[in-house]
C-alpha cells in the first residue's frame, strides 16, 4: 500500500514531466533532506511513565531556515510527516516564502491528556529538538498545525529561550505565538483569510466559473466545510461575509445541514457546550460525517486531514470547487476523477498557504523586533491628511469628521498583514493560471501549482552552482 510521502511524490513526478531538468536534480528536490525520529518519557498524572514518539522532518535545505507546523494526532506516522514536510517545501515556493520545506509530528491524542501533560510533552519535544540542532531562527521554525495552536507555540518558544539565552532572535523559532509573546496580529486567521482570497480570485474568472456552470462572484455560492478547526472555521466565516451559505458543516460526531444557511460562530459555540455539532437549533442531524462531502453544493472545503477524496468515493462527489483547506485531502486516485467530472481543485500548496505567508511575516517582525507600522502609520496618516485638505480648497468641499477619519488613517499591523497576504494570494493565483495557460498539457491547477515550485526550487539549486 503506497503511503502519503509516495502519493505526493507521484504528483511531483507527473509535473516534473512538464519540466526539462536533469533526474538527478528533481530526485534531490523530491526526496526528504532528514528525519529525526525520536522517543521520550513523560510522568502522567497519575505518576505513572508514558513514552512519547515524535517526529521533525526536514524536507528541503534549498533556502533556510526551513519551516513547518506541529501536529499532534493519534494517527502521526513517519511518512505522513515527510510528506506534509515536502508539501511545505512547495506550497512555500509557490507563494514566494523563502523557506524550505519541514513538519513535525507528536503521536498523541491531545483530549487524553491534562493541559499541565501537554505542556510537558511541547517542553520536552521542544528540548529535544533543540539537543539535535532541529529548531532554531535560522534553522528550523515550527508552527501550529492539525491538534497545536497558540499555547504548544508560547510553550516551545519560552523552551528555546531557556535552552538558548542570549539570543537577540530567539523569538524567531516558531510562529504561530501568541501576540503577546511575540506573535503577529493577524496570524490566527490567516490560512481561512488566504483560502478566501484563493476562493474570491478563482470565482473572479469567467473562463473558469462558466464550465462549472456558475456565476462569478462568491455571492450565494453554496459552501460545505469539513472540519470547524482553526482553518475550517476562518474560511468559513470569511467565505459566509462575503456572500456564501454555509450548507452544511461537517465534524468527527456528524454533520449538519441547513440549506438557509449556518453560522460558523453559533455552531461553535454550540458544540463547545453541548460536545458537538449535532442538535443545531434550525439544522438537520447527518449522523454519518462522510456522507456530508458528497451532498450537492457548490464549493468543498476540506479543512481536516490528508486522504478524504479517495477513488471509493469521488465518484459521488457533487461539488463543483474543491478548496483544499487541509493538507492533501485529495489522493491521486481522486485526481483524474475531479477532472474527468469537471470539478474544479483549487490545490491545498496554494491555497492554504496563508499561514505559512503569515507566519513568515511573524519571522521578520521577531527578527526585527519592531511591530509593523509604528513607524509609518503616523506619516502617512499626515499625508492622507494633507492631500484631503488639498481636495477641500481645491474643490470647496468640507469633509465631515467621520469622512475625514475613515480616509486618513495610516495603517496597524493587522492591515499591513491582511494586505501583504492578499497580494500574496492573488499574485500567486494569477502564476498558476498563468502556467496551466502556456502548457496546454498540464491537467489542472495542482499540477500547475507543482511545476511552479519545481521551476522555483530547480532555480534555487542551480543558483547555489549545485547543478548546472
Ligand atoms: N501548519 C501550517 C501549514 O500546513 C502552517 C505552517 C507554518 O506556518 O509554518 O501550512
């Protein structure tokens, strides 16, 4: 049975065929660089010993440091984090992050434990990392992924400092922190932001809506999300403010339908009381979650794990866009399925990568150490403020307080950020269209999007004189 590092290894190799490099080239951009696996004891409550098995893998040293999430899942396997580290390696060329590829993984079921054990276990990890030469600003810069968030991050980061002191950028190894510990405003939305601004970019286009037979615009686009985590819900409340309905939402107990439309925040905090998502006031029980995917809509938003889209089931699937919120959600057994159907994927290495795009921008502050825009935003609010009252005596006109305050008004970090990551997304999309355009060949975006970054890692190596 092939495992989740083959399945994207075969995904490279069909794009790599749209490409014209030596083999020994694409054989060292696809293989993964190294893999420290490690195990260690924690004392439980109860006082009793459990060992801990744990992963980092480093997939590309083409740029440095490298960069990746924690997840913390029962289900963590070693291969699984190679793969998700070789995504990170494309998903960070394609949106011009420059930073290889890594991933880690703790093989845990977070519920299980108390929150004095998980802090434990982060600590712990975090040191063992850091023993290896595996963690560091320049280095390796972990993040939260599927089971970690803001917390394991704040935890990690007073680790390194501790193991490390006396390093200006010490806050620069890990992101993802919280923004009193160094954290950028911002980063939390991030990937559901970013995967918005992929949705409302490929919606935009005419050429690609009217094959689905749909309007352009997200304007009353019928969304189903897999998975209320911290991407399924951001995408879903970003999506539903720009005009989508949210259909149906999908968790491990079940799912829930409601074709007038749910809200991402009141389902939450129905299920962070009652335990789940099931009984939602005004939505019908789906008891079995899987059947969710595969009710009629117009966008799928898989915001879980890798391998939900399987050659089993893709034949039932009804939707007409497939928004890769989660990493590697479509097996390439799916693949040739969606496009003989129509439907059109828009690829997890594109956009998801809000949050890594964001997390970069974290990287830059801690290395800076100077919050965006404290040093402009006043300047440019007196520009702005200058140039209106240019308008007022040029034209007569008289701005009332409010006008006046709404149009000069320099920027805070959180719209530096949301600006810097819409451009990024844009600016990235318009790249794959741009190369599926050229190649007539290439079968869709994902594979668009892997010769992209097999074009950008390719000309990195040669760059370091590695290949010629
Ligand atoms: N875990 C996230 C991902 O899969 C974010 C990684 C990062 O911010 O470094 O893209």
């Amino acid at each position: 049975m092939s495992n989740f590092f083959d399945e994207v290894n075969r995904t490279f190799d069909e794009a790599a065929k749209f490409t014209e490099y030596p083999q020994g080239l694409l054989d060292q951009i696809r293989c993964c660089n190294g893999v420290y696996r490690f195990d260690f004891p924690i004392r439980r409550a109860d006082g009793t010993i459990e060992v801990i098995h744990a992963w980092r893998a480093e997939h590309s040293h083409h740029k440095m440091p490298v960069k990746g999430g924690i997840r913390y899942s029962p289900e963590v396997y070693e291969e699984e984090v190679m793969a998700l580290a070789a995504l990170m390696t494309y998903k960070c060329a394609i949106v011009d992050v420059p930073f290889g590829g890594a991933k880690g993984g703790i093989r845990i079921e977070p519920k299980d434990y108390t929150v004095d054990e998980l802090e434990r276990i982060t600590r712990r990890y975090t040191h063992e990392l850091v023993k290896k030469g595996f963690i560091g600003p320049g280095i390796d810069v972990p993040a939260p992924d599927y089971g970690t968030g803001e917390r394991e991050m704040a935890w990690i980061a007073d680790t390194y400092q501790a193991l490390v002191p006396g390093h200006l950028d010490a806050m620069g190894c890990v992101t993802g922190k919280p923004v009193t510990q160094g954290g950028v405003r911002g980063r939390r939305e991030a990937t559901g932001r970013g995967l918005f601004f992929a949705l409302r970019e490929a919606c935009a286009h005419p050429d690609l809506m009217a094959p689905l037979g749909l309007a352009t615009g997200l304007d009353g686009k019928r969304v189903i999300v897999q998975g209320l985590g911290n991407v399924g819900y951001h995408a879903a409340k970003f999506c539903r403010e720009g005009g989508a309905v949210l259909v149906a939402i999908a968790e491990r107990e079940g799912a829930i339908v409601s074709a007038k439309g749910l809200h991402e925040d009141e389902v939450f905090q129905h299920r962070k009381t009652t335990g789940s998502i099931l009984d939602f006031p005004g939505a019908a029980n789906l008891r079995d979650t899987a059947a969710a995917l595969e009710l009629e809509c117009d966008v799928l938003l898989p915001a879980a794990l890798e391998g939900v889209f399987t050659a089993e089931n893709a034949p039932r699937i009804q939707a007409k866009i497939i928004l890769e919120g989660a990493n590697g959600p479509t097996t390439p057994e799916a693949d040739p399925i969606f496009r003989q159907k129509g439907i059109l994927v828009i690829p997890d290495i594109y956009c998801n990568a809000g949050g890594v795009t964001v997390s970069y921008f974290e990287w830059l502050k801690n290395l800076s150490h100077v919050r965006y825009g404290r040093m402009s935003k006043r300047h440019e609010q007196a520009n702005e403020l200058q140039m209106l009252r240019a308008i007022e005596s040029a034209t007569g006109k008289r701005f009332t307080d409010a006008e006046r305050a709404e149009l000069a008004r320099g920027p805070d970090e959180v719209d530096l950020v949301n600006s810097g990551l819409e451009e990024t997304m844009i600016t990235a999309f318009h790249a794959l269209l741009e190369t599926k355009r050229s190649h007539p060949g290439i079968p869709d975006l994902r594979i668009a999007a892997f010769v992209n970054a097999i074009h950008k890692v390719a000309r990195s190596y040669m760059e370091l004189g590695i290949f010629p």
